[in-house]
C-alpha cells in the first residue's frame, strides 16, 4: 500500500466507481465496449486518476481508481 504525502499530510486516495446503463441494459458489447472503456480511460487521465483493477461486464463497468494529489509546498 503506496501512501501520498503533502507539505503536512500523508494521504491514501482509493475509490470503487461503478457506472451502470439505465435500466441496466446488456449493452456494453462490440463496439460500444471498446468506444465506452476508450472514453472512460480518456476522462480518468483528463482527471488525473490511474485505473488500480477495472472490469467491463455487459450491463456495467466497476473500477478501483486511486487519485494522485500533491500538495506543492512554499
């Protein structure tokens, strides 16, 4: 287990995110599969966030993230 530190904290960020399509409708397969994880790598990294464990099933997508925040000391 990797902790972050800042200027006075010592921090361990980890979250389960779990993002299902209404109704959940088995719909995460072929194309939209590939276009879903492909959208929702882009937006992790555009966040800042690394994928620890994720796994796309065809009625949801479940990732354990961990987010990488360093304070900037003075």
């Amino acid at each position: 287990m990797s902790y972050t530190t800042g200027c006075h904290t010592i921090f361990h960020h980890r979250y389960y995110i779990v993002w299902t399509p209404k109704y959940r409708h088995k719909v995460l397969r072929g194309e939209i599969r590939e276009r879903v994880r492909t959208i929702v790598r882009q937006v992790y990294k555009e966040m800042g966030v690394t994928i620890v464990h994720g796994i796309f099933i065809v009625d949801k997508s479940c990732a354990y993230v961990r987010r990488d925040t360093s304070a900037h000391c003075r």
